[in-house]
C-alpha cells in the first residue's frame, strides 16, 4: 500500500492568531513559526506577509495563511 492512513495536514508559513484587547484590538501575527508583529486589519497582515517575500494571492488558502480565533474578517474582541 502507498497511500498514507492520514490525512495531509499542511503548515503554512503565515499564522494569525486571535484577536487581543486594545485601542484599537488586534492580532499577533507569526511568519515561519517566528512573531513578527501585530495586525489591526487585513492590509497589515498583507504589507507584513510583502516584507517577508510572501505573496498572498488568497486569504483563504489554509495552505498560505491560517487564521486562528477568527477568519480574516473578525478584528474585534468578543
């Protein structure tokens, strides 16, 4: 048999994690498993990813980018 049992779990370079409290809230945002700032929207998550070499075509390609605590549309503190 060549086929493996798991599925295939990808890891992708750009981690933005959940929303934390603060005027304004925003998010902590991790390249190739390294903090390299805040986000306070989708264009900061963008310019960031830019300074690093990564082009995001989609923001919704959990291969490119994983948003954790919320999609791309969630910067608010619940």
């Amino acid at each position: 048999m060549t086929e493996i049992a798991s599925p295939h779990i990808s890891q992708p370079r750009i981690l933005v994690l959940g929303v934390q409290p603060g005027t304004p809230p925003f998010r902590i945002m991790e390249i190739d498993g390294v903090v390299v700032g805040s986000a306070r929207a989708v264009t900061d998550v963008l310019e960031t990813a830019a300074a690093f070499g990564i082009t995001v075509h989609d923001l919704d390609d959990p291969d490119v980018i994983r948003w954790v605590g919320g999609d791309k549309f969630t910067w608010r503190h619940h």
